[in-house]
C-alpha cells in the first residue's frame, strides 16, 4: 500500500495588524509566561514593542531571550532552554525568521523532553514541546507552520533535524506582512527566493503528492508576481500580504512533502560557512532546477509556465529548459549574489561539499538522483556565471 499522510494543526492568524492578537492568541493556548525568543536587532523593533504591549494587555507575564544568531547552534538552544527552565515559562513564542522560530521550536521540544538537540537528531520526540506562537519577520521560511528545527552542531559542522509532525508543530502562526515592511531589499530577495525554493521542490521532489501540489503551485504563481514588487517597492502591502501568505503556503507543502538538491547543499554550506539559508537556496535553485529536468518533463514544464513561460507552439522540454532562464531573470532582477562574489568559498572546497551534500538525506527525495558528481556539476555550473 502506498500511503500518503498530510499534517497540519497549526493556526494560522494572517492579515495586517494581526501581531496585536498574540495576547490573545496567548491566553488561548493557556499561557500564564511566555519567553520570547528573537535577536538582538528585533528585540528592540517595534513589532516588539507591539508583542510586550498585547502580553502586557492580557496580563501574560514574559522574558525575552534575544541572542538568536543565523543558522542557531546546538549550544544556543541550550541556553534559551536554560532560560525558559529558570523563568518557569509554559509557552514561547518565536519573532523572526526561520533562525528564531527554529531555535524557538528546539528550547520548547527541549524543555519537555529534556537532553540536547543532538539527542533528539532524527528522532521522534518522547513529549509534546510546549504551545509556541510563531510570528515570522520575512516572507521566507515557512518555519512558523513547519514540525522541523534545523540546527547546527557546532561539533561536527552538521545542520540537524529534530522532526515531529505530532509533537513539534506551532500551535499558532501570526502572519502579519505590516512587519515585513521594513525588511530591507536583500533581505526580502533572498527570503522571496528561499520561499520559490521551498515551492518548487515541494512540487517536484520524488515525496510530492497531490495536496502538496496544488498548495506548491499556488505559492510559485503568487511568489513570481510579487517578490519583485516587494523587493523595489517595500511598502507595497499588497505584494507584502502575497509573499507572506505565499511563504506560509510554501512551508505547508514542503513540510508534507520534502524538499531536495537545493537545500541539501545549502546546508552543507550554511552549517560550514554560516551563509544565511535563503542566500544559498537563492543561488543554486537555476542550477538545480536544470539539472533536474530530466528526471521529470512535465512538473518542471509546470513550474515554468507557472512562473510566466508561454508554452503555445513549444514542447514540454523547451518550456522546463525555459524555465531556467526565467528563474535566473527573477534572481538577477531582484539581486542575488553569485557564487563566486562569496569569496570564502573556494574551488578546491568543492569535492567535500558535494560529497557532504549527496549524504544529507534530503538528497534521497531530490526529483533526479544525485551524488557527488552531479553535486560537483551544479557546483561548477553556479561558480561559472557571471
């Protein structure tokens, strides 16, 4: 029997304004403390401000814990445990991108499951974490509707996966594009583009299924109209709104699906170099895209005219190999750095991280097989544009 199994028990609060519900929202799940997980930079934001205000109005005591960092480490988690062990809190809450909720999600499957993030690596958690609100600053992630914390060992210079579709799914989801706003055009660009990733190989990978289709497929049109727009235009609410329903929409489908090559290499970089996520997704997603084509005409054709290719008097071949051209337009359009601008990264490195990424199990579901050499091939192929 071939089965399929669709998760998703988060509730989703979305719409302008809507960080001014998390107070309520909070006493909704029970909560009497919550700890707020968030960096250094949005602890002092007024999405914050506007946190501590709704609490305050609820009568929900808080701490904050605002030393999350990009690609959040094992260590960190235990310290934001500690944190929530000490102030006695019964939920947190997560302000950020797909670092803060990542982190905010492991301290709350640590707190009631005890141990480290290594202990749980792959493995299904003992008890339920504690209720989370997550609340997302980028349109990117997807992390706040998503039952996976990807963390680093510092150690072994490994992302880990602690996954529980039962017992590490957010309990809330406040969606809010007014927040997103502010976020400065680099920044929305990659997050824009990491979220098209997530679409496009939650539709194309080897786990794909028909509820993670049309969700996908949604995404990818809504991401292609508007992350330009959000990117030149920052305050346009509208193209904010898409790209933040578009990125949620995005998670859910990878999260039942799975994704591939693309984040498969993506951690191996990120975990070595600490290169944000939606940077590295940003730059290999052309370069994966065509090299899975082979394996599956029809999706990547797809894809494609989902992102604006006219398929009239072409084959499904020339549609796909077309789509390659469009998502390399949309990166370029909206600025994504090459591979070779980041420096650090060097061409006798490439061997190991190709081999690295081909053992990341995420390979496994990637829509064409892949080992080292085809890694090294998507590898030299991103290193040589210009």
């Amino acid at each position: 029997m071939n089965s399929q199994n669709f998760y998703h028990a988060t509730k989703v609060v979305s719409g302008a304004g809507t960080i001014q519900l998390v107070g309520k929202e909070a006493l909704e799940i029970g909560a009497k403390k919550v700890l707020i997980i968030t960096d250094s930079f949005l602890a002092k934001s007024d999405a914050m401000k506007k946190i501590i205000k709704s609490l305050e109005a609820s009568d929900i005591d808080y701490a904050v814990y605002k030393d999350v960092r990009p690609n959040p480490r094992d260590e960190d988690c235990g310290l934001s445990t500690q944190l929530a062990k000490k102030e006695k809190v019964d939920a947190i809450i997560g302000l950020g991108g797909g670092s803060s909720m990542d982190q905010c999600k492991a301290t709350a499957a640590l707190v009631t499951n005890g141990g480290t993030c290594r202990d749980w690596d792959g493995k299904a958690l003992k008890e339920v974490m504690l209720p989370v609100i997550c609340i997302p600053t980028t349109s990117g992630t997807g992390s706040e509707v998503t039952f996976v914390a990807v963390i680093t060992d510092s150690e072994r210079k490994y992302k880990m996966s602690i996954f529980d579709p039962v017992r590490l799914i957010p309990k809330v989801a406040i969606t809010d594009p007014e927040i997103t706003l502010s976020l400065p055009p680099s920044l929305t660009a990659s997050t824009g583009i990491d979220a098209l990733t997530h679409a496009i190989e939650a539709y194309t990978c080897k786990a794909a299924q028909p509820i993670t289709d049309a969700i996908a497929l949604y995404a990818i049109e809504q991401i292609n109209k508007n992350v330009q727009k959000a990117v030149e235009k920052g305050y346009d609410l509208k193209a904010r709104a898409s790209m933040m329903n578009a990125s949620t929409m995005a998670g859910i489908a990878f999260i039942n699906s799975n994704v591939g090559a693309v984040h498969a290499i993506s951690e191996t970089i990120g975990a070595w170099y600490d290169t944000p996520h939606g940077v590295c997704n940003s730059i290999f997603l052309p370069h994966i895209f065509k090299y899975n084509i082979p394996a599956d005409v029809e999706k990547h054709a797809m894809v494609a005219s989902k992102m604006g290719v006219d398929p009239i008097g072409k084959t499904k071949m020339e549609i796909a190999e077309e789509g390659v051209s469009v998502i390399k337009e949309l990166c370029n359009a909206v600025k994504i750095p090459k591979l070779k601008e980041l420096k650090y990264i060097k061409q006798e490195n490439f061997f190991t991280i190709a081999q690295t990424s081909a053992a990341n199990l995420l390979s496994q579901d990637n829509a064409r097989d892949i080992d080292t050499d085809g890694y090294l091939e998507v590898l030299c192929s991103a290193f040589q544009e210009d």
